[in-house]
C-alpha cells in the first residue's frame, strides 16, 4: 500500500517539473540588452601605445625584416590620433624561447607596469614568445595592470573576453612550431656530421680558402705554436697569456690583450693537430637553447688528418696530459715522463709525481715490471744451520701500534707523514716518491729542491720542522687502480727505515693497510611517550679489516717467500740509493729531449717577434 502512493507522487512531480519548464508566453518577458563589448575598439581609444619587435638572427634577410616591422609599427602608431607613441621595444639576433635573454621584452614589461605603456602590438605570437608558459605568464602578468597585446598575424588581442584562450591554442601551436625546427635543425647537422660535412669556424692560425677549406696562416700559428710548446715545457695558462700580451700578438678578432681563460681553449682544440671532432657539444632543451657538454650522451664524429697540421699529435697529446692532470703544478717543470731505477737497492721503482694523472696505473706497471721480470741481483748466501719456522706465523704490525712507528697516511686525495719520518731524514726538506708494483710498496729518498717530482714534505717552525699535509691526486689514483681500494676511508702504512752509510731510505709496505672509516649511527633516545623523539647522528670511526682475518690474522711465513718489501736490504752491491731513473723511451709521448728542442723552437719564435716589434719601433721614429 505504501509503495503503490510513492509510485503515484514520483510520477505527480515529474509531470509538474515538466509543465513548469514548458515556460510562459515570450511576449510576457522585457528583455534588456546587454551593453556592447567595448574593449576590442582598440583604434578609437586614448591609449599609450607601444611595439615588440624581435628576430632570431643578425642576417641580411632578417635585418630587412627587423627594419620593416620598426617602420610600420612607428607609422601606424602616429598615424593614430587617439595613439600616443609609447616607444619601439627590440631584441635583435635573440631567441624567443628564453626570457631572460631578451632585453627588449624585460623593459617593455617594467614600463607597462609602470603605466607607460597601455597597449602593445606584436607581429606574431612566435615574435612575442615561443615558449607557452612564458607567453601566457606575460600576457597574464600585463593583463592585471590593464595593459593588452595585440598580435597582427592572429589577428588577436588580449583585451578581448576570448583572447586568452584562443592566445593559449596559438602559443601552443608556436611551441610545437619551434620544437619541430629544433628537431630539423639537429638532425640535419648530424646528417651533415656523419657524411663528413663538418662546420668550419673561424679559428687562430687559420684561414678558409675559397672552398671553405682550413689553410694555415703562417703569421698566427706561431702564435699558436709557442702556446703549445712553453705549455708542455711547464707554463701556466696565466703565464703564456701575459708572454703573449707582452709582445702584442693579436687573437683572431684582432686583440692584443690575452686572457688565461683563452689558452686551455686553444690547447684542448683538436684541429691544431689535424683533426676535426664534432658534436662535442649538443642543445638538449630546445626552450633554452643552452649547450652543454657532449659526455656520450650523443655519437661524436671525429675526422683524421681533414687539414693540415699546426703542431703534432705527439704535442697535442702531451698538452692533453698536461690539461688533464688539474692538480699538477707545472710552473717551470717539464712535461712529466716515465722513467725507471735500472740498478741499486732501488731497482725497479718508478719515480712518480704526487699529483700527476696523465698516466694509467697500467704504465707504471708495465715500466716497473720490464726492469723486475730480469734477472735479480743475486743475494747474500745464509750459511750455517736453518731454523726451521714451521708452523711460525707473521703477524701484522698494526695490532701493536706504537708512537715510534713510521706511517704514511693517504685519505681523500691528501698525503700525510708523521713527525717520526721527518727525525729519520733528520734535516731532509725535499723528498723524492717511488712506487713498485711488483712488491707493492712506495720508497722515500732525499732530493733536490729543483727535482720535477720534489716534495715538500715539512716545513720549519722555530726551531721544528713540522710536517705538511700534501695533496696527492696523481698518486691516489694509481694506488686505489692498482690495490682496488675502495674511495672512502681512511689507509695507513707502516713504513720502515733503512740505511746504508750515508744512503737513507724509507720504504711503506702496500699490501695491509690500517683502514679506518667514518661511519654515521641514528640514535633516538629514550623519552616519554607524550613527547617528541627527536633523532641524533653519531659519526664514530671504525677499523676495517681484511675478511681473511675472520679465521686467522697470522701469515704462515713460509707463505711470504719474495714478497716483503724490504728484500732490498739484502742487495750486495752499492745500494746507491740516488742512482737517477731512466727514461723508458717508448713509452713516453715526447723525451726530455724533444721537450727541450720544442722550448727552444718557441723561444726562437719570440725572439722573432721581439726582433719584428723593435722594426715597427724603428720605422716609426
């Protein structure tokens, strides 16, 4: 029963809803009209008014362009009775697709703010912005302060109801615009790369001949010569800019002053030796037209021998080393060489430099391993009974540390001796470092301040020689390569010292290090439950030690055979600790001779200069 009356209601209200909508007779209603949009008679107003005029590049066709958007703008604005001129805004040879590099734009906004502008005219939405977000944000921004654009191609003004969003259909349509060219232009270029069609730029010490193709010019490759060379012999970028300044060479736009930013630039220019690279560098965001550096992201394209040759391969490659190795201080030291101790109680260690990297832990071995893989010097003979050391183990020195112990610390790219190194050398400010590879130990002799790999291992305070904290970049590198360390942590080495009359040595065994690592531990203390637990960061530093150890930290020593590195103490000739290293010829990229015969081809070139500076002096007076 009382379903059967809401059935017969429901179906009484849809019949009275139905009759209501049917509406009254139209005569019955007065309509008053609405007022007419005014907004869009634009002509007929008093309105400061002003133009954007912008083009991407500085060519002739598009400086005809530029001109003629100025001209029209300016005629059609004073040509207006109601329009006072308000000023042409430009950005000439600007992208449109970053904001903040179009002066033009920026100023146009601030006086528009500032109420001296009321109304701008643009040819197109992509001569306004190419980016959408930028486009609408302006647009947005200079709406508020009652200032509208109005963009003739589109036929479109933001001071209408519908500008807005007829504005975001084209800005988006002239984005997609600009990112298709992008794409175009790009795969277009690399077309061009793959086919060998490589971009030609003006470059010092060249000149294009009527093909486009590089020729040297003799005049500025001297330039660019003596750049080379004095860099690989040992000067600073700093120092070659101010030789450079001091005898009024002129770069390629013809500027006598030289910067010591424009010299790695050059050095690290792969055509002063022939060679073309390209795609070195890409724009991977088309909105912002930054290019970046091409690290693998995309294929590079390299040419050999595509023109003649300035300086050598062998050259460029030093230069190369030289540029690699940041740490590396070159100042009046040649570029770095491989060499190796032939003969004494240093045979077969490699003299190396603390901070140089232009050498692969591969070539250090190789240079120590072609002197060790001979014959070794024969040994003293034991005689009388053996004891037999069966069953005997060595353990390591670092479970009985003590004050008196030598060690060398290596920790984050840094080198550090203790105090009781400095009172074995006594007085020895300058050391020389050496590493073998074979045993795996590094050896410390005496040298002369002027030795290419000198360090300065202390310094005097008072009446103390304190030691020094030296960064050893050069030789981290090799060492973490060579004993696959891990980067973090902290390592230290036992050393051991040994004398000979007057031949001294400290000598620091690679093979057990003393690891020590920082570690971070999240306490959250105890605190009632009503109150907040607020978490606390414990640094603490801890020892790590080799997994072989879990079962036993002793070494048979019948195991260790060869392998300690002090063997040498056993040498039976003249330990001649000082013996100078050989050069390994073949597998250095330029001799000390070469070096020498190229510093003084450069000095020859300046003295030239010199030489041409005092005729043009002469002819003057």
């Amino acid at each position: 029963m009382n379903i059967s009356k809401r059935k017969v209601r429901n179906a009484d209200n849809k019949g009275a809803i139905r009759e209501k909508y049917k509406g009254i007779d139209p005569s019955e209603i007065e309509v008053i009209p609405a007022n007419e949009e005014d907004t869009i008679d634009i002509e007929n107003r008093k309105m400061k008014v002003g133009a954007y005029v912008r083009v991407s590049t500085q060519n002739d066709e598009q400086t005809s362009s530029f001109e003629l958007q100025v001209n029209d703008f300016t005629k059609r604005i004073n040509d207006n009775p109601n329009w006072e001129f308000a000023g042409i805004y430009s950005d000439e040879g600007i992208s449109g697709t970053e904001l903040s590099h179009r002066a033009g734009m920026l100023s146009l906004i601030e006086d528009a703010k500032a109420g001296k502008v009321q109304l701008i005219l643009v040819k197109s939405i992509a001569r306004f912005a190419r980016n959408v977000v930028d486009c609408l944000s302006i647009v947005q921004e200079l709406k508020r302060y009652g200032v509208g654009v109005c963009f003739d191609e589109n036929n479109l003004c933001t001071l209408g109801a519908e500008g807005t969003m007829l504005l975001t259909i084209l800005a988006t349509v002239a984005e997609e615009e600009s990112r298709s060219k992008s794409f175009i232009m790009n795969w277009s270029v690399q077309r061009r790369f793959q086919n060998g069609i490589f971009l030609i730029q003006e470059l010092l010490g060249f000149d294009k001949d009527e093909d486009g193709n590089l020729v040297i010019n003799e005049k500025e490759a001297e330039t660019v010569k003596v750049i080379y060379y004095l860099y690989i012999n040992g000067y600073s970028s700093s120092e070659i800019a101010d030789i450079l300044t001091e005898y009024g060479r002129e770069t390629k736009l013809g500027n006598t002053e030289w910067s010591s930013g424009s010299i790695p630039r050059i050095i690290e220019n792969e055509r002063y030796c022939g060679d073309v690279l390209a795609h070195k560098t890409y724009t991977p965001d088309f909105k912002t037209h930054k290019s970046v550096k091409n690290n693998g992201k995309l294929p590079k394209y390299r040419k050999r021998d595509h023109h003649d040759a300035i300086v050598s391969r062998d050259v460029y490659d030093a230069a190369q080393l030289v540029r690699a190795s940041k740490l590396y201080k070159r100042k009046k030291h040649a570029l770095p060489v491989l060499s190796v101790v032939e003969d004494g109680v240093l045979r077969g260690y490699v003299p190396i430099d603390r901070n140089w990297e232009g050498f692969a832990p591969e070539e250090y071995k190789t240079v120590c391993e072609s002197v060790m893989s001979q014959d070794t010097p024969s040994e003293q003979q034991v005689t009388g009974k053996k004891l037999n050391m069966a069953g005997y183990q060595r353990v390591s020195s670092c479970f009985f540390p003590s004050s008196s112990d030598l060690s060398l610390t290596i920790s984050d790219g840094k080198m550090h001796f203790n105090a009781a190194c400095l009172k074995k050398f006594e007085d020895v400010e300058y050391v020389e470092l050496l590493i073998n590879t074979v045993n795996n130990c590094i050896a410390i002799r005496p040298c002369e301040k002027d030795n290419p790999n000198a360090i300065h291992w202390c310094r005097l305070k008072g009446d103390k020689w304190i030691v020094n904290s030296l960064s050893c970049k050069g030789l981290s590198k090799v060492l973490f390569s060579l004993m696959s360390w891990e980067d973090e942590g902290k390592y230290r080495f036992n050393g051991q010292f040994r004398s000979n009359g007057e031949d001294k040595l400290l000598v620091f065994a690679l093979d057990e290090p003393v690891v020590t690592k920082t570690v971070e531990q999240i306490v959250v203390p105890e605190q009632a439950e009503d109150a907040d637990k607020e978490e606390i960061v414990i640094q603490e530093i801890v020892r790590v030690y080799p997994a072989s150890w879990a079962a036993s930290f002793g070494t048979p020593i019948l195991s260790l055979a060869h392998v300690s590195p002090l063997t040498q103490q056993h040498y039976n000739g003249n330990w001649d600790v000082l013996r100078p290293a050989k050069v390994v010829e073949d597998m250095n990229l330029l001799s000390a001779d070469k070096l020498s015969e190229l510093m003084q081809e450069a000095i020859e070139i300046m003295e030239g200069w010199e030489n041409d500076n005092d005729g043009a002096d002469d002819s003057a007076e």
